[in-house]
C-alpha cells in the first residue's frame, strides 16, 4: 500500500463538557469583534446563550447571525459573505449543524476574498482560494455532518448540491461536547445519525481508504451501531449521545481522508430537487447503493457487519455482505426513516432527472469501488423506488 495524506484539524475538544473549553480558546485570537452563525431554534431553547455568555463575560463583542437554514441555498451563503465583509468581525465562530458550521467556514474565508461565493464552486467556479482568512471555531450541536474536521462547505443549488473545498476551510478549533445534543429531536437525530454511518461506512469502502481512514471508521461504525436506536429512543441517554458524539466525529475524519462516494453523490440530487434532507436522502439511499456495489468489497462489507454487531465468523464473504446490507436497511427502518423514494413523495417520472444530476458528481463518484456510471445509477433509483434490494446471484 503506498503513501496516504492525512489531514486533521489543527485542535479539537471531545467529550462531555467540551464546551468549557471555548473561552480560552477564543483568548488565543484576541479578537475584538466575533460573528457566531447560528440557527434560530438554537437562540430558542437557550444554546446560543449558554455558548456567548461567558465571552461577553469577558468584554468580547458578539454578533449572532441566526439566518441559517437547513441544506442552504447559495444565496444565503451569499448574504452571509457579505455581511461578515461588512462587518469586519475577527473571529467566527460556527454553532449548529451541519449548515451553520458549513455557512461559518464560508464566512470566515470567503469575505477575505473578492467575487462572489459562486466563484469558487467546485463543479463551476473559476477562482482559486487564496488566503486562509478569519479563524474559526466549530462546534456542533448534531451527531451527524462531521464538518467541524471537514474542508468542505455544501451549498445547494437549482437542482443538485455544489461545494467550496479546500484546507483553509478547515478549522482552527473543533469542539464536540455531547451535551449540546440532548435537546436534538427523535428524526433529526435519527437523520444525523445515519448521515454519520454512511460517512464511515463509504469512507471505509473507499478506493482512497488507508489503514489510518479503516480504524478511523471502523471505530465510528462500531459506536454508531451500538448507540444509534438508543438515542433515538431517548434523547436524554447520555452514554449513547456520547457514543454518537464520538462516532461523528471519527467518520468525519475517515471520510475527510477517505472521501465519501456513491451514496452522497446520488443523496446530492434529492436533497437539490425534493428539498429532502441530506440525513434522510443519505439514509434512504444507503442500502441500495451498498446492494448494489457489494460484488466489489464482499470482505470490506464483512467488516462492517462485524462492526455493527453481526456475526460474520460462519458465513461466506458473500453471504456476509448480503447481512450487512440488510443490516443497514433494518437499522435504517427501527431508527423511522421511510425506505423508499416513493416514501418521499419523489414520483417514478423524476428518475432520470435524478440520474442526470447524480451523474454529475464525478468527484465523490471517483471514489466509489464499482464504477457508477449513468446506466448504475438508473437502477440504484429505480431500486430504491420500489424499495427492492439488489439480491446476491
């Protein structure tokens, strides 16, 4: 196996109690004026005020930007750059999910730029991130994106998903304290949580996967799968909140060093078209992309199955592979995530529209250990659709 690169965040804080950790880190920055972009149910139940209280305790001046809105539109990333432009704030930080950390890291370093956040997308932009811009902290308030270790920020567009990616996205401070997921509701923490499985479960598979990426992964399939339906069941577990914490974190990093593949690159036009979430797309399309690609990572998918509890000692790489498939899709539907396309109300007249667009994600489609070509990617759709899983031969 050659040489892999590994990237990681700067500096990052886990546990329950993380948060403690904020204003001594916000000190080394010495910043005047700080943005927090936020969400407004965050403001509601208290959150935001936990985390900007004790800075402004400390005489910093807080600016809360809560126009966040989940699977943003590249106009709010938009509006966002420009205000952080006109404000000239010193430090940003992101509180939230995945949007409010994903819009924060745009914040940071596209207002050091000139142009417009379009510029810089990844399948049409012509411009080049050049300077790393303002610091940032990231803390999430879901067990699900992973951004806070990512140098990706998703925006969504017409019909599909595009990205701003490169290292100055990434944070200078990551800080994943558990107990900001307590209040997190049943569905999204189910939606999150999968989202988070998938990242692993897809890092793991990946052709750029290294045997750092694999215990990375294994590990985060191995909390998530123990803990996902007990969080659901009661949001106020706190060893299974921790679990999850944890599992977001490690498939963050797994997948940021492996990439993800199939499953987002077909999620990406849902969420584009159908307004879906990027949880519940990811979710709904999981087992049958798995069935689908199974043939060329039987013993890979053997692992996974191991790692969600099953036992795969006695059975052949096939077999076992066929078991974690079907062990995906059952943990897919105790967790209440409908299983079918047509679950979501996405009519059967829309699959090649969806193919369309699915196939333009050729960065996280090169990823993927069965090519995916237009022809595969129309019958994963129309699969899911009917809800049939692809059986073994």
């Amino acid at each position: 196996m050659g040489v892999s690169k590994l990237v990681f965040a700067p500096l990052s804080y886990t546990g329950w109690g993380a948060l403690e950790q904020l204003p001594k880190e916000v000190e080394r920055f010495s910043p005047e004026k700080i943005l927090v972009v936020t969400d407004p149910l965050l403001e509601q139940i208290g959150i935001v005020k936990k985390v900007i209280s004790p800075l402004e305790q400390q005489g910093y001046k807080v600016s809360v930007y809560n126009e966040v809105v989940a699977e943003p539109p590249l106009e709010t990333g938009e509006k966002l750059v420009s205000f952080t432009r006109e404000n000239q704030f010193e430090l940003v930080i992101g509180l939230g999910g995945g949007s409010a950390m994903d819009l924060a890291k745009l914040a940071a370093v596209l207002s050091a730029h000139e142009g417009m956040v379009a510029d810089y997308l990844n399948l049409t932009g012509e411009k080049a991130l050049q300077v790393k811009g303002l610091p940032k902290i990231l803390i999430p308030t879901t067990s699900g994106t992973g951004s806070e270790v990512t140098n990706i920020s998703v925006l969504s567009l017409e019909t599909t998903k595009d990205v701003v990616t490169h290292d100055f996205l990434l944070a200078d401070v990551a800080i994943v304290d558990p107990q900001l997921t307590i209040s997190v509701p049943a569905r999204v923490t189910a939606a999150t949580g999968i989202d988070a499985l998938t990242h692993a479960v897809e890092a793991y598979l990946s052709v750029n996967a290294s045997p750092v990426s694999d215990g990375l992964a294994l590990q985060a399939i191995r909390l998530i799968g123990r803990s996902l339906r007990a969080a659901v069941e009661d949001g106020q577990n706190e060893a299974a909140r921790s679990d999850m914490s944890h599992g977001s974190f490690l498939a963050g990093l797994a997948f940021f060093n492996a990439g993800v593949a199939g499953v987002h690159a077909l999620a990406y036009p849902l969420g584009g078209q159908f307004h879906i979430s990027h949880g519940e797309s990811n979710a709904v399309l999981l087992p049958y992309v798995m069935g689908y690609i199974r043939k060329n990572c039987t013993k890979r998918m053997a692992d996974i199955l191991n790692m969600l509890g099953g036992n795969a000692g006695f059975l052949s790489e096939e077999e076992a592979s066929y078991k974690c498939v079907k062990e995906l899709e059952r943990l897919v539907r105790d967790v209440g995530i409908p299983q079918t396309l047509s679950d979501f109300n996405v009519p059967e007249s829309a699959l090649e529209a969806l193919t369309e667009d699915g196939v333009k994600q050729k960065r996280l489609l090169a990823r993927s250990p069965l090519p995916l070509g237009e022809k595969e990617i129309r019958e994963i759709y129309k699969a899911a659709f009917a809800g049939r899983l692809i059986e073994p031969k």
